[in-house]
C-alpha cells in the first residue's frame, strides 16, 4: 500500500479509531467470560452491559432493546426470518425493495426457494422510493416488509418512518437495514417505528465482525437466532464478544459527540465534490444529492471509461474508491442498484461510488478532483464510444 493514502470508500468500511483498537485491546487483556460467577467475569458482564448502554443511545433505543450480532448480515438474515417466524399466521409474502443490500436480497431470495413469495418495489429515476409505492405493494398476506434507511450505493434516504406510520394498521412487520444510516443521518431506532433495525461496527470506525440489532415496536417472542447458554436474554447465545462489543460502543461514543457539526461538514465536502466533478464532460451523478440523502455517499457514472479502468488509475495515484457495491461482493457486476434506478446504459458499467467520513479534508477532495481533471480525458482518447 501506498504511503499516501487518500480514501473514499468509507461506505465499504472504515478504519478502527484508535478510541475503539485501545478499548478492544483492553477488552482482550480482560479475558473475562461475562458469564463467570467470580470476580473477573463479572467485571466483563458490567463492561458489556456499560458497552450495551453506549450503543443504545447513539443508536437510539433502550438497551434492552438491542442485542450484539457479528455483523450487519447476521442482523438482517435474524430479523428477516424472526419477522416471518413471529408472522407465520398472516402468510408468507415479503415486501422489500429493489436496491437492498445483498445481506436482505440474498436472504428474500432463499426465502422464495423455501415457499416464499416476495414483491421488490423498484426506485424511480432519482432513486427515490416513496411509502406509497412500498404500501402498493403489500398485500394481506404480507408478513414482513423490509426497506433499508440508506442506499449503500447512492446515499438516497428512504422514508422508513413514513413506512411505518402507514404500516400500524397491518399485520406486516417492518426491518430496516440501517447499516449505512447510522451516525450519518439523523433517527433513532425506536424513533423509525420499525419493529427490527440493523447496523455493523466496521462502517462507524469500530472493528468488523460486530453488529447490533435492535428488536422493539411490534416484535415480540423473538425466535432466537442461536440456541445455547441463553446469553443475551436467551436470543442469541455464545459467549459475547467483549473485544468486538467494546470496539463498537467506543466508536459510536465519538462519532455522536458533536455529530451534527461532523455531519454538516461532510454535506459540505460533498457539494465540493459534486461541484467539481460536474465539470468533466459526460458525467452524471447518480440519484438524489440533496439534504435528504446521505451526507457521504457520492455515485459518479464517467461515461466511456469502465469503473475497474478508473478504480486502478485512480489506485495509482493513492485514491482509493470502489465500483458498484464492493462492500458486499469481489464479484465485478452491473449494479442492480444503478439499472433499478434507470440510469443509461452507458453509466452501467462506469460508475465509481465515492465515499467519505469526518476525517475527510476539503485537500483530499481537491486532489481526487486534480486527479480526475488529469485521468479522465486521457483515459477517454483510447475509448471508443
Ligand atoms: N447493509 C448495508 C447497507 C451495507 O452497506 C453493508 C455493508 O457491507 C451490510 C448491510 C453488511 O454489513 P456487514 O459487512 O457488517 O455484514
């Protein structure tokens, strides 16, 4: 790896705060198992349950409401199929959308080779889902509907509370996947009116390999995710990860201090970026960019040049981004995300996804705009189009 690193890829994951690697070291050296009667067990059982508290207030929710995983997608595979365990009467119908993550995509789709049916609603031209068309959908078969808060790819916000508000008459329980929502735009879990919501600890400066999901509204006789010692109110046995747990209560505790300032100065760099790429001939940014989406998500379709192209050039001068979703696949493929939000045919397979977090400098913008100045117009001459 280069010395100078200029990253933008946030939105895949972050690197650990040092808060977060100190507390997690300091977790390995206190080996206790939470679970131990004697003294050094019990000590770890009050750090998770200090740790449990943290999390809860910046995610917005009681800490009995909120139950450590080891990562966002064992938080979405849970609550998708605690929703239909608990839902089993009304029927077997899903409603979600066409621009989820592959941890809620991949999960619907084995539910559909298990005797599930599913209905993914698609976005308008700007990205944009609207309640209305997520309520279209649902049927009185519907057990489960499934909408995530932030589009990993575009940073579009959808309206989730909206969801819920029109959801309280129905029986179809509600998960949102709000992994790329948390610490970057404004909610609280029991504020959403979702019954499940989800996040992962490597998108927020802690570790990876750790997660929390909320399980509140309308859920109730959860189905346990793992069966064993009953750790965690009998929901999710297994020894808890007491490095993990701490790695992410640290790193959501710095990140909430002062986040509105860390948020508006995010938005700010993003309209400096959006600005200054705008300028390159023939490029196009991907879905709604205004107050209400996500302040450090950034999809640039360069027209004429193949993301994997720019992605290396770019790797070559210490900028680092990612093409469609890299934080779920190394597989190159056409986003779905991008073809669900109609964009041309030629932006498919030539869209890079920028992304940042409050470390990011207005110099890091500038130099990947240079950057960008320099590469582009080169990269085109040897492209036909
Ligand atoms: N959901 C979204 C929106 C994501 O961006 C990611 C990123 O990887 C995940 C879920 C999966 O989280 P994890 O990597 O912790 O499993």
């Amino acid at each position: 790896m280069q010395q100078h690193l200029t990253y933008f890829d946030y939105a895949a994951t972050t690197p650990v705060r040092p808060e977060a690697a100190a507390a997690l070291a300091d977790a390995l050296g206190q080996f206790g198992n939470p679970s131990s009667r004697y003294e050094f067990g019990r000590e770890a059982a009050r750090r998770v349950k200090e740790h449990r508290d943290a999390v809860a207030e910046a995610f917005g929710c009681s800490p009995s409401e909120l139950f450590f995983t080891s990562c966002g997608t064992e938080g979405d595979n849970w609550a998708i199929r605690a929703a239909l365990h608990q839902n089993r009467r009304v029927g077997k119908h899903i409603v979600t959308t066409a621009v989820e993550h592959s941890a809620v995509l991949q999960c619907v789709k084995q539910l559909e080779r298990e005797g599930y049916t599913a209905s993914y609603v698609k976005p308008d031209g700007e990205g944009h889902i609207s309640a209305e068309a997520v309520l279209n959908a649902v049927r009185e078969d519907t057990a489960l509907v499934s909408v995530m808060l932030v589009n990993n790819e575009t940073g579009a916000r959808l309206p989730v509370e909206e969801i819920a508000a029109l959801l309280r008459d129905r029986p179809a329980l509600l998960h949102t996947d709000a992994v790329q929502g948390f610490l970057k735009v404004p909610f609280t879990a029991a504020g959403l009116g979702a019954d499940y919501a989800v996040i992962s600890a490597h998108k927020v400066g802690g570790p990876k390999g750790a997660g929390a999901l909320y399980i509140g509204g309308r859920a109730k006789n959860t189905l346990p995710l793992l069966f064993g010692g009953g750790q965690q109110n009998g929901l999710r046995s297994g020894t808890e990860n007491v490095p993990g747990i701490a790695g992410i209560s640290l790193a959501a505790k710095m990140i909430y201090q002062d986040l509105d300032v860390k948020v508006a100065r995010m938005r700010r760099l993003k309209q400096r970026f959006i600005k200054g790429v705008s300028q390159i001939e023939d490029t196009v940014i991907h879905g709604l960019y205004d107050e209400t989406s996500a302040p450090h998500i950034i999809s640039v379709g360069f027209a004429g040049i193949r993301s994997e192209v720019l992605l290396h050039a770019l790797e070559e001068k210490g900028i680092y981004v990612s093409s469609g979703s890299a934080c779920s696949s190394n597989h190159p493929q056409v986003s779905g995300v991008l073809k669900g939000i109609g964009a041309r045919q030629e932006f498919l397979d030539a869209t890079l996804r920028f992304s940042m977090s409050e470390f990011t400098t207005p110099q890091e913008i500038d130099y990947t705009l240079d950057t960008l100045y320099n590469i582009v117009p080169n990269l085109r001459k040897y492209t036909r189009r």
